[in-house]
C-alpha cells in the first residue's frame, strides 16, 4: 500500500478490478483506495499475473503492507530453480514489489521495522519475511489455503445487501468486472410476483428471541432493542471528525455576522452569464463572493495565515490557496484553488467549476486538499440563512454563505423587496483580533453590495 497522501498511515481497499489469475500489464488500474482524503485509483507497475489478493474490499491497510502478488515473465524461472536457501545470484534480477514502488533489482533486504512486525505476528509460510524475495513465486509459497472468492461488490452496496438481507453470493452481477451494483441487489431482494404469494406472513416466537443474524435478515426485522443502524467511521468521515475535534479544540473561535443587500451582485451574475468571456462557465454567486473575499485578503494579507505552536509564531501567507468545502458521499472534503488570489474572474471560474466537478465524482486527489489557506463554506444550498463554521485546521478564516433571498430592505430611504443574505467569518482569535477579522467581514461585505466596481477587475 503506497502513500498516495501526504504522510498517510493507511487507506482502506474499495474495489479490487482484478483477480488471481488475471494478466495485468504495466500502468494498469488494478484497485481503487480510499485514504483520509480522497478516493485514488491504483495502477500496476509491472507486467504479469495476478497471484493473490492479500486483503479483501472493506480492509483497512497501513502503508507499506502487501496488497497484491504478480508473478512476473522474469521472475518466474528463478523461483522455480530457487533452492531452499538460496545464495546472491550472479546478475541482479527484476522482482516485483508493491504497487506504487516500482522494481527492486535481485534479492532485497527488508527494513527492520517490518522484520520485527512479521516476527512477532507469527505470520502463515505465505508472508514470512522472505515475501518478497525471488523464492516468493515458488509453488510451494505462493500457495496457501484460500478462502471462498468473496463477491465483488463497494461498502455502501455491502450495507445496502445487509440493510435488506440479501447474500451477496447468490446475487447475479452485472456491473464493470463482475461488481455487484445497487440495482443487483435490489433486483434480487425483489421477489417474483408469483412466489410473492407464497411467503408466509411473520408471527412473533413465543419467549424469548434470539437477535437476528445481521447478514441475513433485513434491519426492518431486528427486535426493539437493536433498531439501530451503526456506520464504520472510516476514511474521509474519520479523518474529518479528527481534525473538526482538533481545531474545535485547539484554536480559540470567534465568529462575527453581517447581513448584506446582494441585489447588484445578482444582476452582476446574469450579466455575466451573457459575457463573451465566460462563455461554457458555471457563473453562480458562490464565484462573486470568492472574487470579494480574495479583494478583502489582498487588503487584510494578516487574515491570510496559520499559528506556529512549536515555535509559537504567526505565519503569514503570501499565496492564497482557497479551499471550497464541498459535501460528498464519502464525507466532508475541502479541495482548494492554489494561488487563487492571482486568477482573473474567468479563470477562477473555470478552477472552481472544475473544483466542485471533481469533488461531486469523489475524485479529489489528496493534493487539492492539502496546504490551504482561508475556506468558503456555502450553507445557503441548503436554505440556511446562516451559521458558526469550525476553521479547516491549520488556516486562520473560513467564511460561511448563507441563502440568498428576498427582504424588506431600506433601500435608498425606502422599504423595498431586495435580495439579502448573511455571512459568518469565524477565524482563529489567537492570530486575528476583532478589528482584522470585522475588517475583512465589512470588506467581503461592501463589495459584494457594490460588485462591479472591484469585482470585474483582473
């Protein structure tokens, strides 16, 4: 298991796209991962055969460990002429090792850390330290007692069959590869109209009853006392809830609000629409309030930075990398903008349209997550007028949106019905008083009640 992030300690397997005795060639997709940050596809980096899957789908596993065995053209003659201690061959020969870490030239000596680990574990003949030496391909080590071929199918379709009691060994695939989909599943929990009839209605057991097996019966049938429904906490949702505790925690919040008319950047959004300019990009509201938070920054660059504990110091950021925190599936993800502060209005547009794309697909890669400096959280998607967001660690500011709306707004010394919304700034009290963040919330405000002024520039 490579380190597809930056320093993460583990990933948990989605879907395997092969199976032993596949042939797989160089560069070839052969599993997709899920780390703390993002959902990443594996390649192969060799040509060869599938020898064995070391982890099922749904396993968690540190980085480093064995996922997958290849027998390779040039390995093979060697194990099979490999005595049982055999001495430094002549030539150096090419062996496979894990996926993401290339090739290692003739037998290799194995880091201590992962000697003791095997040690200790009193590992099967099949992953004892000599794993990944030429004998690794013999007959006799390569294959150890296999289990049942599980069903190939991702986590949600797992919990899905579990939810409605379907054995997802009896169910037909018809999904990329074999993978079981949705649609298999529900198509098997269905019954056929004519067997409907003769299903016998449930009546409750006398006594006591023992709780259901959880695999085969639907969660609609588990007594009283068990109607719960218990979600693993892994991979983006875990890492979330960490590091939404840490900052909660460990930096002192403050957040302010103003409410704000929006009625000229609306009709600066449909004027936009129609510009030449921005011709095949998304222009939406949630553009203009990133363009105005970028002017505020480059007026406040103090807001633009992060809390030095070790060295008990606050560092200012020169660049201005914007995350976008996006709801997906998987959790809670915050890709930003790198250098967003340098874009024109079309270009930003573009890269958060693309942003927003690639984060709905669940295709982040972890290095659009990484090193951000100031966020945007738009709650108003959902009709939220407004909110306290807890800061991304290690930024300084995150601005909340909230709905846009019609108002009875005085307006030129008049009530007149005009579009309104609510930011909220929270920001780390520790390196931006009141005054630097008040600045920076009335500035975002005032440009965007007053847009075209500013906001079209560059």
């Amino acid at each position: 298991m490579p380190d597809v992030g930056e320093g993460l300690t583990e990933a948990e397997i989605l879907t395997w796209y092969v199976k032993p005795g596949d042939t797989v060639t160089d560069g070839q997709v052969v599993c997709e991962v899920e780390t703390a940050k993002a959902a990443v596809e594996l390649p192969i980096p060799y040509d060869g055969v599938v020898h064995e899957l070391h982890h099922p789908e749904g396993a968690s596993v540190d980085v480093g460990r064995p996922i997958i065995s290849v027998a390779t053209a040039a390995a093979a003659p060697v194990a099979a002429e490999a005595p049982e201690a055999p001495s430094a061959p002549s030539a150096p020969v090419r062996e496979p090792v894990l996926v993401g870490y290339g090739v290692s030239e003739g037998p290799t000596r194995r880091r201590p850390r992962r000697q003791e680990a095997a040690v200790t574990a009193a590992p099967e003949p099949a992953v004892e330290p000599t794993v990944l030496e030429p004998a690794v391909l013999e007959p006799t080590v390569l294959e150890p007692a296999v289990a049942p071929a599980r069903p190939l199918a991702k986590p949600p379709v797992r919990k899905l069959a579990k939810d409605l009691g379907v054995d997802l060994a009896a169910v037909v695939p018809t999904g990329p590869a074999g993978i079981i989909s949705r649609e298999d599943v529900h198509r098997a929990a269905a019954p056929a109209p004519e067997e409907r009839p003769t299903v016998p209605e449930p009546t409750p057991a006398p006594g006591p009853v023992a709780a259901p097996d959880p695999v085969a019966a639907p969660a609609a049938q588990v007594s009283a006392g068990a109607r719960v429904t218990r979600i693993p906490v892994k991979g983006v949702r875990r890492a979330t809830a960490r590091a939404m505790v840490a900052s909660a925690f460990s930096a002192p919040h403050v957040t302010e609000f103003v409410t704000v008319d929006v009625t000229r950047t609306m009709k600066l959004v449909e004027e936009l629409k129609a510009d030449p300019d921005m011709a095949g990009l998304r222009v939406t509201p949630l553009l203009l309030v990133a363009k105005a938070l970028l002017v505020a920054i480059k007026r406040n660059p103090e807001i633009n930075a992060s809390w030095d504990e070790v060295n008990q110091e606050i560092v200012i950021r020169h660049d201005v990398n914007l995350g976008i925190a996006a709801a997906t599936p998987r959790g809670l993800v915050v890709p930003n903008i790198k250098d967003a502060h340098t874009k024109t209005l079309p270009r930003l547009a573009g890269d958060l349209g693309e942003l927003v794309a690639a984060a709905k697909a669940g295709r982040t890669p972890p290095s659009a997550m990484a090193d951000g400096t100031v966020t945007i959280t738009n709650i108003g998607v959902f009709g939220i007028d407004t909110g306290t967001p807890i800061l991304n660690p290690g930024e300084a500011a995150i601005l909340a949106v909230g709905a846009i709306g019609l108002r009875p707004w005085v307006h030129k010394g008049k009530v007149r019905s005009r579009q309104v919304t609510t930011l909220a700034l929270s920001f780390d009290h520790r390196l931006v008083d009141g005054e630097l963040g008040s600045r920076v919330l009335a500035d975002t405000a005032g440009l965007l009640e007053q847009p075209k002024r500013f906001l079209t520039r560059g």
